[in-house]
C-alpha cells in the first residue's frame, strides 16, 4: 500500500479494502508466473472495495437523506459519512445508474460551484491522518460538511416538487437568492 502522506487518507482506505478483494476472491491470481493484472480482476476488487467500504443499504439511506442539497454537496456529504473518497461514492452512483459520465459530470460542478479542480488527485475535505474517524482532533476543525441541514433542505426540496411552495419560497428558507435556488433544482436529478 502506498504510505505517502499525499496520498488521501479516503484512497488509502480504499486501496486495501481492495487489496483485500484480491486476497479473498484471486488467491490463484499471486502466482508468481502471473505478473499480469487482469481488468475483470480489477473491476471484481474495485466492486468489493466499494460495497464494503459503503454497504449497500446504507448508502442508500445516507443518499436518500441528502436530497434537498446541491448534488455535488450531497456527493461530498455522503463522502465524509463513511470517510471514503468522492470517487468511491461516484463509483456507487455509476454503479446503480449506469451513467459512466458522472465522473466528469462532479469534476464540472465542483469546479463551478467551488472554484478548484479536482486535478492532481485533489480530495476535497479529507480526512486528516490524526483521526481516521472524524478527521480532526479539536472541534473547532471540524469541516462545515459534517454540519449540513440535508433533513431541511430535503423537505424544501419535497414541498417544492410537490408545489406546496414556490421556487422563491423554497429559496427564501433555504437562504439562497433566486439565482443559486434555480442552480440547487438543476443539481437535482
């Protein structure tokens, strides 16, 4: 595993879960006659790392409670969740939509919304190496994700998609200009 500290706390995780794949599902794969690695082999550890990294069940119920806020934050909400890379939370979202564009779709949004690019393998609110849990050691650090109001954003989102308010209504409580509220529902897919 690669122990340099510029690599992401989230990345480290996830290489030895997969890793770990390998161990458990390609034990004939370390012979050392094969130096090849196999892409079906990969993909197979790449599976493993994910689901066990975020089950199934509960990213779906961390997902389904991020509804109101702006994808890329839902992304980064979920992320932080159970401290893994965003990729990884893209790679569940490709995996239950199909949609190999989404990798660009995040690199896009988050550009936009946040002025950085996700290049040089960028991890946006990374988990320091001091608390593998929270990622910080005094409260005063902890990253303003870990406080987002996802309960009411997904009910504004809710009332607005039922129309029991307006979209300058729904932007009104949520605290956004007319502007940002029409850039939330385009995140909303």
């Amino acid at each position: 595993m690669n122990s340099n500290d510029s690599v992401s706390v989230e990345r480290k995780r996830f290489t030895i879960a997969h890793e770990l794949g390998h161990i458990l599902m390609h034990s004939s794969s370390f012979d050392e006659c094969c130096d090849e690695e196999k892409a079906e082999e990969e993909d197979e550890a790449n599976q493993f790392a994910a689901e066990l990294l975020m089950p199934q069940e509960g990213f779906r119920k961390e997902w389904s409670q991020m509804i109101g806020l702006h994808w890329v934050d839902a992304v980064l909400q979920v992320k932080q969740c159970f401290g893994v890379s965003y990729r990884t939370v893209l790679y569940r979202l490709c995996q239950e939509q199909g949609d190999p564009a989404i990798y660009q779709r995040f690199s896009a949004l988050f550009k936009e919304k946040y002025k950085r690019d996700l290049k040089n393998h960028y991890e946006p609110n990374t988990c320091k190496q001091s608390d593998p849990v929270l990622g910080v050691i005094e409260p005063q650090q902890l990253n303003r994700m870990v406080f987002k109001d996802e309960r009411f954003a997904s009910l504004a989102r809710k009332a607005y998609g039922e129309e029991l308010i307006s979209m300058s209504r729904a932007a009104q409580m949520l605290g956004l200009s007319l502007f940002d509220m029409r850039e939330r529902i385009g995140s909303w897919h």
